[in-house]
C-alpha cells in the first residue's frame, strides 16, 4: 500500500498533515480520511475485532465500513467512529477501538454544537448526481432547496439552495420532519428540518461475500478499494484478486491495474458472458465460474485459495481481495420512516418498491437505478464455516447463522437478535441483505422470502453532546425565578426546585444548618412575624354569569355561596375521587372569582378548566385566564402581622372586625395597589399581599423594612411545611399521591354532596373508596420526644423482629416542630382513626421507632391564632 | 405614582440586552420595553364587530393601529397591548364597549415582559430556538403566535420595525441568558 506520486480527486498535496496513530507519527493530506491516510501508510491492521480479537483493516471507503473502529482523542474526543468517516486533520491522534467506546470524561470538550430550525420545500438527501439534478429542478420550480450530503461534495454550484456539507441525516419522522447533523467546524449544527418533500439520493453499497477468512485485512469491497486511487491517490495492494459476483467490478480491476496494482484473478462466480470476454481481451484473467475458498496471510493476505467448478483448487499470491457481492440501495432512511421494498431478481437485491409517505421519493442509485445485474450468491460453501463473517463487527460467521435458523429461528428479525447481527453502530449495512439472503437460502425459501432487518435512527452514531446542544449545563430545564428572587439571592437562601421553580428553601444565617435555621425561622412566625414568598402560587382568573356553577362543579365543596369579598378553601378531585390539588377561591365579584392552586398544579389545574369547559360544558359562559405570573404574593404570618402590615402603610382597614380571616379588600400597601387577602397556611393571624409582578421586589423590601422592629424574619418553603403540619394541613403531592380522598384525609366536611354533581362524587361511592379500614390522615408523636421518623418509613402495628411484617402505614410528613420542643409527624395509616391513641412502630436499620397515634393536629387545636 | 417602586424583571439584565448589538455587529439589536400595557379578552368571535378595535379573526394574526395592538390568541382570546400605564384605559375602553356581553376582560400587563428585537440576524436568530417557519413566505407584518423560544413559552409579534417577543417574567432570566449563547461569536 502506497500513495501514488499524482492523482487523488479528494486530496489537497500541497497540504500535508501530521497525525499520530496507535502511537506512530505519519503524515497525510488534507482531503484525507483516517483510512486513506492509513492506507497510504502501509497501516494494515487498524483494530482487533470486538469478541474474537481478529486483526482487522479498512474495508470500505464509507459509512457502511464494519471493520476499522477508531477512537480519536485529539484534537476532539470522539470515542468510536469508522476510520473511513474520520476527516484527518493536523494534530489527529486515534488508536484502535474495537466494538464499543469507552466513555471518559477527560479530554478535549465536544465542539459546540448548535441547533437550527429550518423550514424548505424540498430537501435532498445525497449531493451525488441524482440529487444535485433533483435539487436543481426543486430550485427551477422556486421551492426552497436544502441539499445536504454526508460527504463534502464537489462542484455542487446551487447557491439558490442551502448545501450542508459533512451533513447527515439521522431519521427522517411524519409529516417531513428530519434531523440533520452537520459536522461543521468550529460550530456543529443539529438541524431539525420541515420539508414539504424528501428526496432521498442516498446511492448504494456494495456488499461483501462470505468466504473462509474473508476478514483478513487486504480484504475490501472492489469500489471502495477503487475508490481509495480516484479520490486519495492511495494503491491498496500491490497484487489483487478481483472477487465478483457483477461487471461492476471489472470497472474496479481496470481502475486498480491502471494505478499500477497487479490483478492476479478476476474470479466471477458467473459462467461465461460479455462482461468476460471484454476483460480477457483486455488482458485480464478471467476465472469463471470459480470462487474464493479462502485467504492465507498473517496478518494481511499473502495468498488467496481459489475453487474452480469442479472442486479444483489453486493458490495465487496477492495482498489485496477486491470483493463485490453486488449492490444494496441505501434504503435504511426510507424504511425507517415505513417505505416497502420488493425483491430485484435482476440486481439480486432489495429496492424500494414505492409505497411510502407521499411527501418521501426516492431517486437515483438508490432505487436500484443504473446497479450492475447481479447473481444472489451469499456465500462459498465449505465444510467449515466458521469464518466466514457476515457481520464484522459483531464478530457473526455464516455458521452463527445456520446455528439460529437450525435453532428453530424463522424470522430475520429473530436470528438478527439471536446473533446480533445488524445491531452495532453500522446497523447492518454490509450484513442485512446478505444475512437475509442466507436465512432465505437455509430455509429453501425464494430470495424474495425475507428482506433485511429494519434500521432505526440514527442513521449514523450522533454525540449526545449534539443532541444536547444549546440546552445543557444551567439551560438544561429553565429555572423559573420570582420578581422577588434577587433578593432572595442578596440574602444567602438556599433553593429547592419546585418544579422549574427555585424558591426559598431556608435562609440560613452564618453558621446555621437547616434545622437550626428552620427552627428559628418558625419560631418567629409562632412568636413573632415572618414573610415569604408565596409569588409561585397557581392563579387563575375565572370570569363569567357561571363561574359559580363551574366552580361548584370543580370543587367538593360549595363555591357559588361564597360571599363577594370572602375567600374559600378548596379540594379538587379526579374523577376517580382522589384528591388531586388544593386552594383557595377568593370571590371579587358575582360573576369573577381569583382562584389558586399549588404551585407545581398550576398548568394541570388550568389544563382541567379548559377541558371541562370545552369538551363538557360548553353551555357554561366562563373564561379562565392564567393569572400567575400577573401577581406577586407575599406571605405575611405571626401575631405581628397586622402591625407590620400597617406599618409598610396601608389605606385598608386591618382591624379584626373590618377585615376577618378568609375575607379580602382592596387598596393600597406601600403606595402600590394591593389586593389583601386574610389566608393563613401557618395557622397564625397571617395576610397575603397581592401585587403586579413589578411591585413585588419593592413591596417586600418595604414589608421587610417596617417589620424590623418587629424582628421580621423570611422563611423558606421548609419553615413553611413544618407550620402547615403542626396545623395538620396537607401538602397534596407530600402527603397525598392521587391515591386518597377527602374523606382519607378526614376532611369529609369538604365535601358537600347535598349541592349537585361534582367531579369525583359518584367515585365516593365505588366499594373501595367506601371502605372502612382504608388508610386515613393521622398524627404521630414519636414516644422519644427527640425521634425523627424519615419520611416514606413504614410503619406496623406490633413490631415481633421478624421480616416481614404487616405493614398498616407510612409517614408522609415529619419534622422537630420549634414551638412543640419536640419531633411530630402525618401518617397514612390503615384504619387510622380507630387507632388514635395506641402506638404504632416504625421498624428502621437503626431501631424501631414507637409512636402514638394523634388527631392530625399539634398545635392551636382550636384556631384561635388565625382569627388574632 | 407608583412608576419609582416598580421594577422590571430585566432591570437586572439591561446591559446584557444592549451587549448584544456589539456582539452580533448589529445584526441584532434587542431592547427592553418595560411594563408594556397588556389585557387578556375573552369574547366570543361572533362579538368581536363590538369591540372598539378590530380583532383580528384570522389565526395568528395582530392588528396594530395606533397606540394599540390585538393579537390573535385563539378563537375567542385576545392580547391588546399599549403603551405603558395604558391598562387601565385600556380596560375601561372594552368595558364600555362590551357592556351586557358575556366576556372576560383581565390585566396581564405584569404576565408578560416585552423583548423588541430588530436586525438582519433577527430571522437566524430565532432560528436556533424556534421551530416555526419565520421566513416572509409565511410570516409577515401582522404575524403572531404563541409558540415556544428554546424552552420558553413566547408569543412572538411582527411589527413593521421589529420583532415582538413576550415571555413571562418568571423565564425572562432564562431567556436571556439563552439569547446571549446564541448570539455569541463563533455562533
């Protein structure tokens, strides 16, 4: 193997390149892939194959190559191509690697890679001559044209059309829609395309024949070995066995020998026929008629073991086997997407056979146009056929084959997961025909039987770091923030994400852990006044002569009483009759109420309006808009609430008496308009102020600045859930998980059956729901004021040592309450209500927990707090 | 009054919008409008000759005139934009006009933060984050849609001079800091 002093379409001689491999420093061209310049090395053996740790070379010039796998490290990590799809640059340092990549972190980063929308009305896959033609009519006729190839094609003059070099198509889905990934420098591209119309130009491939030892590096497919002198000016062999089942390869033999490569043979295993005669007259040795029963070398081929008709045989020497088993149309995107094929007895081959998506065509080779005719000649047959490989890659001979289908296995698709033929990252391209043609042929079925097995996206092995794109690192999900949230930042909160939000978690002082700066936090909403963030809350704006009606639909309980002025709180069901999200309704007019919902169920809330009104109860004359991020909210909770609140200045009347608990006004808190709603979540006199948005950072630092004296302190969501708890309140989604009713959770006067139908009303009903030892809502007080009980810990009822036992329960809620001085929980516990006061166990690795039983409330068991 | 204690959720990013320009060489240029008057409306189609602006009917269209635009939300929503302080007028105006219709008339001018961007790259730069056809064929003055910018939910409006993009407020950071990767050089 050498580099020819001239020629080489793809190469640029007057730029050499210095690239290291497996530890050698050689030299190659620009233009040149990693095996041509191997090739020109005089590199033979580019990795040991994957199971049997066989020497194998290049044999391919493309991307249906199943032999030669490299890992790259330098200038960018890459950790498994095919050496034949591997542009060399300067500075490339690869080694061999087999089979799988291995994954490491270290090293060059990916290059950036960004994603592209774009929209055409056609788009052609393949720059080759049947796609430029069809990309240059689409421009004719005014379309927009996107072309793109894998390759870097030459002489492609479209500037009306987008022409993507180094551009793959990964799959093609409904309706047009493609996934292009360009391997652009410095910048990759993922484009995600919408064609009116695909044409796919994506030519064929030549496919190998099974013989003993046809992996033997020097082994190559005849064009590609051609293709190594036209495009690289690289000779590779200096004695070739032509190998060939099709004319087409006397195309290949003239090419080699003109570059100066001995043809030794030129063995059809066709009888006599033109193609023949014209060779011989050229001075080729023609063997029809004859095979290749095997190769000899170590480890490139030194001589090939041919067989003649009648079982004769003769050794020749020659380093390079030019094989060609005929041509298989690059039909793998086309029946991805559910083209069909049918059987080309001509060509010995599948081709589409034209029913597909209408906006798919497929033009060119790839519809078999312009193959050479061809024999269905799989493989040489022989006593041993142990190496005869169909599938590289994996390593896979036609006695693996004949093992499944001798197994009892019918379907291609079953010998393919049987022998894994097809499945690594060439995805068959060499082996589907020809392993179906073998299943075929085993089970004396025609060659039409059975096509080749199904390729799936990506069409070529993608970086998840392209899929990636623009979205990783901090931009993976977005993080949704508060107008409040730079505050939040300035004052050292630690966040949680509650879905894409961050909120508070707790706002630590130096040297305080969570639980000490969660215990302060509570002690001074129970002794004091605190304020958080409450802005994430779900809002919803219900509108209309029926929101009472919808409303009372919604809800189990009454909405359409609620006075106007007056807030309410509400459970909303499924239709199964498992509490699904919570809230208040504050009713602002007769016909307008402002509801909330938890913060992750806002959307799902707003969803469920639009259903129902839609699809249901489209008599009903109500709008709902989402309103969320209109207001800000700040919670302001403690027995100096209402003074701070005066405090930042208001024109409401705070009084007791004007404004009582779940009543609302409007009007003015420092200087900007407010709605001021009296809901306590903590079970303290507490007010929610109501703002724009753009007042929230303001309203704070002014509700933060008059509770001062007051020694106001923000609290996080953690200091949040330990108050609601010590009040029993639940968090649907903490303590619920779609699995529990109201009446579960003791709130059967939530639910008022007597006001007409409502979601989930007839579900109260099923046995199941009706059930007496259901689990219920209970608290526990650990026996050891000082046990904490993690959260999800089962829970029996006599704990006798051994596993298993009866489970009756698990926590769902348990924290160290501040202003209990002691630990607490909420509890699921099987017939719970019967229980209270006995004591239940919680058997954990470190000991048992021993609890009693207690009305799901610790604290102000008879509210007076609230109404302060 | 209250214009001093009111604060945009960009007010923090200004000079990373403005940085954009230089970045791009002018191929983009974004600037802020902050507390830009927006009122969601609620109306039946057949209503909407009553209202005191032509809403559009066709989807994912605006009308814009004068002080005011509408834009297409869906087929009884509406977006009316003004100028900033304009909402309450705003209100006022559809109240008077659709008095005794069922309706819904709701001030989201705090929902939303508008985003003008204006520049030869505009097209290109949406490109990388939006997945709708933005090429004149199909989008053109008066064109609007609810649809999503990289991960963001966004209504986009174009307007003779500019492109206008709305986002929440509570994405308005991640926004921003998407437009800025994509803008980068070497992008």
């Amino acid at each position: 193997m050498r580099r020819l002093e001239t020629g080489g379409t793809s190469i640029d001689r007057s730029a050499p390149l210095a690239f290291t491999f497996g530890g050698s420093a050689l030299r190659g061209f620009a233009g040149d892939t990693l095996a041509s310049a191997l090739l020109a090395n005089g590199v033979d053996v580019v990795c040991p194959s994957p199971i049997l740790g066989r020497p194998r070379g290049v044999m391919t010039a493309g991307p249906e190559e199943p032999s030669a796998f490299v890992e790259i490290s330098a200038p960018e990590l890459d950790l498994i191509s095919a050496a034949t799809t591997v542009e060399l640059v300067d500075g490339l340092v690869a080694k061999g690697r087999p089979g799988t990549g291995r994954m490491r972190l270290e090293g060059a980063p990916p290059p950036r890679c960004e994603h592209r929308y774009a929209h055409c009305e056609t788009l052609v896959v393949g720059a080759g001559p049947a796609g430029v033609a069809a990309a240059r009519e689409a421009v004719a006729a005014g379309d927009r044209v996107i072309l793109i190839d894998e390759r870097s094609p030459h002489g492609v003059d479209l500037p009306e059309a987008t022409v993507l070099a180094r551009a793959t198509a990964l799959g093609l889905y409904d309706h047009g829609y493609v996934v292009v990934h360009e391997r652009s420098r410095p910048v990759e591209r993922l484009w995600h395309v919408r064609a009116r119309r695909v044409i796919l130009a994506t030519g064929a491939h030549e496919r190998p024949i099974a013989f003993a030892a046809n992996d033997r590096p020097g082994v190559m497919l005849a064009s590609s070995a051609a293709a190594y002198v036209e495009r690289f000016g690289v000779v590779p062999g200096e004695r070739a066995v032509v190998f060939t089942t099709n004319h087409g390869a006397y195309t290949a033999a003239r090419a080699l020998r003109n570059a100066g490569t001995g043809i030794a043979a030129i063995v059809d295993v066709l009888l006599e026929g033109s193609a023949q005669d014209a060779a011989r007259a050229d001075g080729f040795e023609v063997r029809s008629g004859w095979a290749i029963a095997g190769t000899e070398g170590d480890p490139r081929v030194s001589a090939v073991r041919l067989v003649g008709p009648g079982g004769e045989e003769e050794t020749v020497k020659a380093d390079l086997v030019a094989v060609s088993g005929g041509w298989n149309p690059v039909v793998q995107l086309w029946r991805a997407i559910g083209g069909g094929l049918r059987w080309d007895e001509a060509l010995a081959t599948f081709v589409p056979n034209g029913v597909g998506p209408s906006w798919l065509e497929v033009v060119g080779t790839a519809t078999g146009e312009g193959l050479p005719t061809s024999a269905p000649y799989w493989y040489v047959p022989a006593d041993d056929l142990s190496s005869h490989f169909v599938d590289f890659q994996r390593d896979q001979t036609v006695a693996d084959v004949i093992d499944a289908v001798e197994g009892g296995l019918r379907s291609v698709e079953h010998v393919k997961r049987a022998t894994y033929i097809g499945t690594a990252v060439d995805q068959g391209r060499t082996s589907g025909v020809l392993t179906a043609g073998i299943v075929n042929l085993l089970q004396g079925a025609g060659a039409d039987a059975q096509g080749p097995t199904n390729a799936r996206p990506p069409y070529t092995p993608v970086s998840f770091a392209a899929l990636a794109g623009p979205h990783g690192g901090a931009r993976l999900d977005p993080a949704r923030t508060t107008s409040i949230h730079p505050w939040h930042a300035d004052h050292g909160a630690v966040f949680e994400n509650v879905g894409q939000w961050k909120r508070p978690w707790f706002f630590p002082r130096t040297g305080e852990d969570l639980d000490e700066a969660v215990r302060r936090e509570c002690l001074a909403v129970r002794t004091g006044v605190g304020m958080m963030d409450a802005s994430t809350l779900g809002k919803i704006e219900v509108v209309g002569p029926d929101a009472a009606v919808f409303l009372d639909r919604m809800y189990t309980n009454r909405m359409s009483n609620l006075a106007v002025g007056s807030i309410r709180y509400g459970l909303m069901c499924g239709l199964d009759g498992m509490v699904m999200d919570d809230g208040v309704a504050m009713r602002s007019a007769e016909d307008r109420y402002l509801v909330t919902t938890t913060t992750g169920g806002a959307a799902k809330v707003l969803d469920r309006f639009e259903e129902w009104l839609q699809t249901e109860w489209n008599d009903l004359r109500v709008y709902c808009t989402s309103v969320t991020e209109q207001w800000a909210v700040v919670a302001v909770n403690g027995p100096r609430a209402r003074d701070v609140v005066a405090a930042a200045g208001t024109d409401i009347d705070l009084s007791a008496e004007a404004f009582p608990h779940m009543t609302l006004r409007h009007g003015t808190v420092a200087e900007a308009p407010a709605r001021l709603a009296r809901v306590s979540f903590s079970g303290e006199l507490a007010y929610e102020v109501h703002v724009a948005a753009r007042y929230g950072s303001h309203v704070w630092e002014s509700l933060t600045g008059a509770g001062e004296p007051f020694g106001i302190t923000a609290y996080g969501t953690e200091a949040m859930h330990v108050l609601r708890a010590e009040k029993g309140y639940v968090i649907v989604g903490q303590d619920t998980d779609g699995t529990l009713t109201p009446f579960d959770l003791g709130m059967s006067w939530i639910v008022n059956e007597r006001k007409g139908d409502f979601i989930g009303r007839r579900s109260f009903r099923r046995a199941d729901t009706a059930r007496e030892d259901r689990k219920h809502l209970v608290g526990l007080l650990p026996l050891e004021p000082d046990a904490l009980i993690p959260e999800g810990a089962q829970l029996v009822q006599e704990d006798t040592g051994r596993i298993p036992m009866p489970m009756v329960g698990h926590v769902t809620s348990s924290y160290r309450s501040a202003i209990l001085e002691r630990t607490f929980a909420l509890a699921m516990l099987a017939s719970g209500r019967e229980r209270i006061g006995t004591t239940v166990f919680a058997p954990l690795p470190e000991g048992t927990v021993a609890a009693t039983v207690t009305e799901p409330i610790f604290y102000d068991l008879e509210g007076a707090r609230r109404d302060g | 009054m209250t214009v001093e204690v009111a604060r945009s959720p960009l007010a923090h990013r200004l000079d990373d919008l403005a940085g954009i320009e230089s970045v791009t060489g002018g191929d983009v240029v974004l600037e802020h409008v902050p507390f830009l008057a927006q009122v969601d409306l609620r109306l039946a189609p057949e209503l909407a000759t009553r209202a005191p602006y032509p809403l559009p009917l066709t989807p994912n269209t605006a009308w814009e005139g004068g002080p005011r635009a509408a834009l297409w939300l869906g087929p009884d929503e509406w977006l009316i934009l003004g100028p900033p302080g304009s909402q309450s007028t705003i209100a006022h105006e559809l109240e008077a006009a659709l008095d005794g219709t069922h309706r819904s008339i709701v001030d989201v001018s705090d929902n939303r933060v508008a985003l003008e961007l204006s520049g030869p790259g505009v097209q290109e730069l949406l490109a990388k984050g939006c997945s709708l056809d933005l090429d004149p064929r199909s989008w053109r003055v008066g064109s609007c849609a609810q649809t999503l910018l990289a991960r963001a939910q966004v209504i986009l409006h174009e307007r003779a001079e500019t492109t206008g993009i709305l986002v929440p407020p509570s994405f308005a950071d991640y926004l921003v800091d998407w437009l800025l990767d994509a803008t980068r050089a070497g992008g």
